[in-house]
C-alpha cells in the first residue's frame, strides 16, 4: 500500500525523516558511486554508497529539499568566517522534490554528497573520474582496496596490485 | 488522527509508582540531548544496516569511511561518537570476547558529514564489519 506523503513544506527535516523513519520501507540499492578525487591523484578511488531510509525519502517525495539548497549550506560553510549556520530555514522551508526514480536519486545523491569539483565539467577531464556501477561490479575482494582505480576505459574498476 | 500534532513544552509525571512525588521536564532538555544521527554499517562495502538522518557512507579505502547526513548540523562543534567491533569479518563478535583491540578515530568534522577510522592493534587502518556513529548537537 502507498502511503501519501503530508503536505512537508515548512516542515523541519528532522521531523520529516522521522516521519519516513515511521512510515516509509527501507530500500538498499545496488549501485555504487565510485569516484576519484581530482584534486587528490595518488588517493585510490573512493565507493559512496545511498542510505536505505534517505533512498526510500527519495523514491517517496515531498520530503528531501532541493539539491540546490546543500549548495547553498556548503557555500556558507566554505567561508572562511563561517561559525554556524544561519541559513539553515532553506532546508525546512523550500519546497521539497517530488519523487524520483532510483536513477534520479543517484544522480541527486552524487550532486549532494560527491565534491563539486568531481562531477562538474565531468566531460571535459582527461580521464574518468565518476562511475555509477552495480554493486557486483566492484572486485569481490577488499585485499588490495587502497589500490582501487577507475578504469580508463571506465567499464569495471580494476584492482592495480 | 494521522499525522497530527501535540505541542507540548513541559513532561510531568506524578511518579506514583516510585516516589509519589511530582517531577516534570521541560521538553527541549529531551530533544537537545538526542542523538541527531546514527548509523550501523558493514565497513567492508559501508552497507548501512540501519540509520537515521544519515544520506550516504563513502568507503575510502581500507578502515576510512565518511558519513554525510540529511539535515546538516548548525556547527561543526557536535559530539562525533563512533566505535566499532574489531573485528573485520564478524559483525557478531564483540570486543569483550576477542575481537582485536581497535582505536576509533573521528577525522574531517564538518556540519554535514564525518569521517571515521578504525585504527587495529598495529596501528594500520583496517575494516571492521560492525561500525556504529552518531552525532550529538544542534540541527541547522
């Protein structure tokens, strides 16, 4: 059975989450995030997996804000006066996004958890540096895990020993 | 009624069964003193096995994971508590009945996210399958 989401805006997100948390089913997704930061060459690739409960929110709509609305928070955050927020009403007072496909949710996921500087410009980098995968995609064995690279002919990830 | 909603500032109890004597609570001491967010994970893959205001968990290599919340704190000044099993294959095995001695680092506070480290006997970054966190503070 479907369960209609409230009327949210204006809401704190807190109180959402704990509605979702109360009335929405967990959902595990299969794919995985994995990215390489530019600015960081020598690091291996790192793996950002969803939440089950945020992915459930995301499915659900009516209850996550705007992407933008994090953009706006981590600029605030990235000045260098910064001590606490004041802005953050945008999270419980913009309209939230109405339901999304599990795809849909990734790709908001990588906007809101993934540095800027990651996916933006993404076709212009000499190399690949974001992936969506399935989670069987990425080797089965953590041995060798700090060594993870993006394949550049980005079909799997590679394990370099 | 569904989704309704009861405001109330203060608890009391008349305490009856123990005392006999009044006591109440003014409510915001409840709420302040929360947990904002909490996670259980699987270090290997950071699969979330439960949670709550939490987005995602990113696996940054071996024994290094980053969580980043839904509704952001207000500062970066919260109580970051995590801990976790020592163990990297056993998620039922706990430190009191020989899993490996384990440090619990927390690195990279910010207001929407945290990372954490489990740190293993010999001082190496190392999985664990039982990793538990959570955030203490005020929400932005």
């Amino acid at each position: 059975m479907t369960i209609k989401t409230p009327e949210f805006q204006g809401t704190h997100l807190w109180d959402r989450l704990c509605w979702a948390k109360e009335n929405l089913e967990a959902k595990q997704s299969d794919y995985r995030i994995v990215w390489q930061d530019p600015d960081k060459p020598e690091e291996c690739s790192k793996v950002t997996v969803p939440d089950p409960n945020w992915l459930a929110c995301a499915l659900q709509g009516g209850i996550l804000p705007p992407v933008e609305v994090y953009w706006a928070l981590a600029e605030d955050e990235a000045k260098p006066d910064f001590k606490k927020h004041t802005r953050g009403y945008l999270l419980h007072n913009t309209k939230p996004v109405d339901a999304m496909t599990e795809e849909q949710a990734i790709e908001y996921l990588i906007m809101k958890d993934i540095p800027q500087r990651v996916w933006r410009e993404y076709q212009k980098a000499n190399r690949p540096r974001l992936v969506i995968c399935k989670k069987d995609q990425l080797p089965s064995t953590r041995e060798w895990r700090n060594a993870w690279k993006i394949d550049e002919n980005v079909v799997n990830l590679e394990e370099v020993a | 009624m569904a989704n309704g909603t009861i405001a109330f500032d203060t608890l009391t109890t008349s305490d009856s069964v123990k005392t006999g004597t009044e006591k109440s609570i003014d409510t915001s001491y409840i709420f302040n003193s929360i947990p904002k967010q909490w996670s259980n994970y699987a270090g290997s893959g950071t699969t979330f096995r439960d949670s709550f205001n939490s987005s995602s968990a990113t696996d940054n290599g071996t024994g290094q994971y980053t969580i980043t919340l839904t509704n952001a704190m207000s500062t970066d000044d919260n109580a970051y508590l995590y801990t976790n099993n020592g163990n990297q294959t056993n998620e039922v095995q706990a430190f009191t009945t020989g899993g490996e001695r384990q440090l619990a680092n927390i690195r990279a506070q910010a207001t929407s996210s945290y990372g954490v480290q489990p740190i293993g006997d010999g001082g190496a970054q190392q999985d664990c399958a039982l990793n538990c966190s959570t955030v203490l503070g005020d929400l932005a």
